[in-house]
C-alpha cells in the first residue's frame, strides 16, 4: 500500500488530508517541518519508506522548505538519486507563478497544491504522479 507522509502545522488541515487520502494510502502526520524529517530518516532506515509527502511550506520549528531540502539531503546521503527518492507535493495558500517555482526548485517538488487542497486536485496529483491508477477514482 501506498505510505504518505502528511506534513502540516495546522492539525484541522492535517486531518482533512489524511481523510483525503484515506482510500490511497496508509498516512502517518507530523506537526511541523522537524517532526517530519525525523519520521522520514525513522521509515527509511526501517525499509519502509514513504512513497509521497504532502508537505506545507508555512510551519514553525522548521518550514517545509527546509524540511524539503533536509530529506532531499537525506537521500542523497544514502544513494538515492532525485527521481528515485520521494514525491514531495508542497502545499501553500501561495498561489503566484513565483511561490510555484518557488515550491518547485527550492523543494525539489513533485507537484504543488494551493490550500485548502481540493480532493478532486490531490486526486489528480496521484494520477500524475503514477502513484494511483486511473480506476481507483
């Protein structure tokens, strides 16, 4: 089964994710940045790895920018190459061309999400990124 990561300050939000993402995956949440990183070296040395990290940007103790670069940094350290490590999708009330790229490159993302995030876009960022496939929506 699919393993998500959900990365949210915002418990309300964290919770309405994990209901989204119910019929997908197997969710584990942290409340910030840190937390996040540490539950993903935690999985990853256990052989579970996650498979996606929705992951907000906004959070206090570390951001998600932050946190993007910790576990890109992570993987790197244990030989995973860039399009073999995790899907991040970084969320954000941010919707600008600038907060995108942003997102994209400084996060090393597989996607974006402007928050509230809607179900029928998640589901369509787990399609894109081949982590559904197309009957299970």
């Amino acid at each position: 089964m699919l393993r998500c990561l959900i990365v949210e300050d915002d418990e309300l939000s964290r919770e309405m994710l994990a209901l989204q993402m119910e019929p997908y995956a197997q969710c584990d949440q942290a409340e910030n940045g840190l937390v996040g990183v540490e539950r993903f070296t935690a999985a990853l040395k256990a052989g579970e790895p996650y498979h996606l990290i929705l992951l907000d940007i906004v959070m206090p103790e570390m951001d998600g920018l932050e946190a993007a670069k910790a576990i890109r940094s992570h993987e790197e350290q244990q030989g995973i190459k860039i399009d073999k490590g995790v899907h991040i999708v970084v969320l954000s009330s941010l919707s600008t061309p600038q907060d995108v790229i942003q997102a994209y490159v400084a996060a090393q993302s597989s996607a974006h999400l402007v928050k509230p995030v809607q179900p029928e876009k998640l589901v369509k960022t787990l399609r894109k990124l081949d982590l559904i496939p197309a009957e299970n929506a």
